[in-house]
C-alpha cells in the first residue's frame, strides 16, 4: 500500500513538473518570437538632374596618294574644328586630339580594282566641356565644318555624351529619402498587423544607378538608388 502510495505521489510529482516545464517552454518561445518580429523592406529614392559635363566627340576623315599630303590634310582639318569651337565660346583647354589612324587601302585591298587615294587617315577632336547647353546649341552648327570641306563621320562609336559627376552632392539627401520611404513600408505593414515600427536592426544601401530620362533628352540623367532595412516590431 506505502509503494502504491509512493508511485501515485511520484506520478503527481513528475506530471506537474511536465506541465510547469511546457509551460516554461512555451513562454520562452513566446519571448523569442516577439524578440525576433522584424519586417524587411525596400526604399526608393529617384531624382531628375541635368548633366554637368559634356563629351563632344568630332571625328573626321581624310585621304591621300601621299603620307606627307595625309598629315597636311589632317592637321588643317584639326585647326578647322578648333577654330570651328573657339568661335561657339569654347576654352582651348577643353580641347584635344586624339592620334591620328592611318592606313594603307593598297596594302588591305582585295579586289582587282585599287581606290583611287592609297592612304585613309582619322582623327578625333575631344570636346569636354561644362557648358552643356552651349554645346546643345553648337552641335547643330556642324554644317558649317562640312562646307570648310571637314568630312565629319559620326557614329555610335562617336557620340556625344553627357555626364552628371556631382554624385557626392546629393547622395545624402537621397539616401535619407530612400529610408524615409522605407519607414513608410515599414508603418503600413506594422498597422496591418497590428504592431509598431521599432529600431532599425540591419540596413543596407544599394548602389546608385545613372541613366538617361530617354533617348531623346540624354543630358537629364534619372538617378536611384535603393535601400534595405529590417525594422524591429513591437507590440
């Protein structure tokens, strides 16, 4: 009877001790899972800014029967094209050469025919300027070099391209942006789950992106950048 008494008292014993330590368990994970609420989310930030420098490319080309008669023929045209930039208000600082490109059509001809000049040379005047408007205006001036007798040979390898460098001026203002509207995805989350925002727990910035508006106006640049946060959740 003491031995059956003992059992029934043991039995007790390690059943509330079962109950106490599951409840012990589920309140810890009760804990750990408030302790852990957190939502991810992503900020944007976009800005429309105009280009500060431009890239004007003016590439032109040549022939001749002689190498002496090349060079002569591509350095007046190099002088050409300066001036041609000096007289729309450009600093002779701004402006380089690049070395000229020659070749032999002699040499690389396979046909039975032969062109008539043996030599073809090219050359590139580098325009790089801030005054991106002037030279908006300018470009369309270029007829001017071809009446000179410049024969200019635009192309995609040419282009003109326009910059913006002044990255380091706005980065901060956009990336308290991007947070900003992360915070926002944050709050509407949390008051769809009944909770609030807390501390930030991890952030990343992603990379800015330069690109142009569109096609037609490559001198407006669309900058972005985007950020990930992970905010703490509250009861």
């Amino acid at each position: 009877m003491d031995r059956t008494l003992h059992g029934l008292a043991l039995g007790a014993l390690v059943a509330m001790g079962l109950v106490w330590s599951g409840s012990y368990v589920k309140d810890a994970a009760e804990v750990w899972q408030q302790a852990n609420r957190s939502v991810t989310v992503k900020g944007l930030a976009e800005r429309e800014v105009s280009a500060n420098v431009a890239l004007w490319p003016l590439h032109y080309s040549v022939t001749a029967n002689e190498l002496s008669e090349l060079q002569s023929k591509l350095a007046k045209d190099e002088q050409t094209i300066r001036d041609f930039l000096g007289e729309q208000g450009f600093e002779v600082a701004n402006i380089s050469v690049t070395p000229p490109q020659v070749q032999d059509r002699y040499a690389n001809n396979y046909s039975d025919s032969r062109p008539e000049e043996r030599y073809f040379g090219e050359a590139t005047v580098l325009l790089r300027s801030p005054k991106v408007a002037e030279v908006k205006a300018a470009m369309p001036q270029t007829s001017a070099l071809v009446r000179e007798g410049v024969l200019l040979s635009p192309n995609y390898e040419y282009r003109t391209e326009f910059l913006f460098t002044d990255l380091e001026r706005i980065k901060p203002e956009m990336i308290a942006a991007a947070t900003a509207d992360a915070r926002r995805a944050a709050q509407q989350f949390a008051e769809d789950s009944g909770s609030r925002v807390g501390s930030i727990k991890q952030a990343s910035q992603g990379y800015f992106s330069i690109e142009d508006l569109d096609s037609y106006t490559p001198d407006v640049k669309k900058v972005r950048v985007v950020t990930t946060i992970d905010y703490a959740l509250e009861e």
